[in-house]
C-alpha cells in the first residue's frame, strides 16, 4: 500500500497574492519546503466529468474580467490555477499522492462555485476512478461539510462520502447521520483530538465494509486550533493520529487539500501525511 507523498507546482503561487480570502499566506511555507514537481496531465480531459462547458466558460471569464466569483476576488490568473489544482487531484489519483493545491474544491457543483470553489477537485479525480471502474471512498475532514462534494455523488453506489464539520456553520448542511451514501458527522465548536479521533475510528470501520477501491481524502486543515475561519481546537497531534488511522486502513490512497486558514498549514499536512505513512511499510 501507497505512501503519501506530497506534490506542489508552482503555478499555485500566481493565484492572487494580494487579495485576502484564500491568501496567500497559505502557500508560503509550503512553496519554501515542498519540492516542486510538473503537471503531466491535461486537465481539459478531466473537467467536464464534473463540470459543465457553460460553468467552465463563465468561471474562465470571471478570471479574465477579475469578478468576485466563488465567494472570492477573483485574478487573471485564477482560472488556471483552478485548472492546475484539479489537475494535480487527478495526478495524485493515479499516483498516490497528496496534493498540495489551491483553490479549495469541495463546495463547488457542476454548475456552481462557492466558498473559494471554483472546480470540485476531489470530485473530478473521483469520477476518473469511477469511470475506470472502481468504488471510492472520500473522508472530508475539512472543518466545513463538502455539499458540492455530497451533491454530486449523492445516490452513486460507487461512492461513500464522509465528512466531519463544524456545527451551524456555514455551509449549513451535513445533518449527524446517513443521506442515503453520505454520513455526515457535525460536531461543536470546541470540539478537540477526542471528537476527531472518535469520528476517525467510526469512518475506519465503515470504510472497510463498504471496502472501496481507493480512499480519497479531502483534507482541509481549518480545523486546526489556530485557524481563523473555523471555530474547532483540532491539534498536529490529532492530525498525526487521524492520519495513522486512515493510514490503517490499507487501501491505496491520495489525499487533497482543501482549506485551512492559518500560518501552520504545512505543519499540518505534514503532520498528517507522517502519521499516514508511519503505519505504512
Ligand atoms: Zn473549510
């Protein structure tokens, strides 16, 4: 079974340094640490599993005319960035990676961006596996619920979608239990490594009787105590063990990130994927 490995491209960093939403700051350390690796695949192969050619041209024209789109400001350079990071979801597919990619992807539809989502990463590297015959299993422990993620896999047999996220919070979806292939787990504000790992165990047990495949993880660190976005006390302990869980799990993996609003990002991940790769020979 697969170790993560993590898979960065430059081509992130021209997303619109200066504008605040999904800034910048959480690339910084991460482009001064992760070694940077090429695309190879072309994400016009991939795009339209998930997203319509109407939606593609107008997020593509929200870039050119820099609109607010996808509850953020958007840059020239916003769509192709939104491109390379649903490209490297595919990639890391393939190759059993965790991709560190900006845009976020897990709130956004077929037809529809939203909470810094232009194109639904996670989503569209999903149904490249599907499309090949497999059954996925996607564990969204960003602090805020994947709907466009649910919505579109919603009553699709070859996919289980789980996700934790914080209590009345924005989306405002993903009530405690099944929606038919979706178990959603909201937790409190305050939650901490107790309430993490105790859903991470649960999700263990279920993910091997529905027995995928391959594990997608959509990875958002916004859960992390010092976020500022979310309201959650999940600590670099607790994403070591919630890794080494998943990691437990001995399915072929890849993992993308989603958000995560703080300095510490990359500790984060990196926290994570060492916990992942520590129960992996
Ligand atoms: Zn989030």
């Amino acid at each position: 079974m697969n170790k993560l490995e993590f898979f960065f491209n430059r081509g992130l960093l021209n997303y619109h340094p200066t504008i605040s939403e999904e800034g910048f700051y959480r690339f910084d350390e991460i482009s001064k640490k992760v070694v940077e690796q090429p695309l190879r695949i072309d994400w016009k192969d991939y795009l339209g599993l998930v997203h319509s050619p109407e939606y593609i041209a107008k997020a593509r024209n929200a870039s050119i005319k820099e609109e607010f789109f996808a509850y953020m400001h958007n840059c020239k350079e916003s769509f192709r960035c939104a491109t390379i990071a649903a490209g490297m979801a595919v990639e890391s597919s393939q190759r059993g990676l965790f991709s560190l990619a900006r845009p976020p992807g897990h709130h956004a539809r077929p037809t529809k961006g939203d909470g810094y989502s232009i194109f639904n990463n996670i989503a569209i590297a999903s149904k490249d596996l599907i499309r090949q015959g497999m059954k996925v299993a996607i564990v969204d422990f960003d602090a805020h619920h994947g709907d466009g993620t649910q919505d579109i896999f919603l009553g699709n047999n070859a996919v289980q979608y789980f996700s934790i996220h914080e209590m009345d919070s924005w989306p405002f979806s993903g009530e405690m239990g099944w929606n038919m292939n979706a178990f959603n787990y909201p937790v409190r504000a305050g939650s901490d490594d107790r309430v993490l790992l105790g859903w991470a165990r649960l999700v263990q047990d279920k993910v091997s009787t529905f027995n995928p495949d391959i594990l997608a993880i959509s990875a958002g660190f916004d859960g992390f105590k010092e976020d500022r976005i979310a309201h959650l006390d999940f600590s670099l302990d607790g994403y070591f063990s919630l890794g080494t869980i998943l990691g437990e799990l001995e399915k072929k993996t890849f993992a993308v990130l989603e958000g995560g609003y703080h300095n510490r990002l990359y500790s984060c991940a990196l926290s994570f994927k060492e916990g992942f790769n520590s129960v992996r020979a």
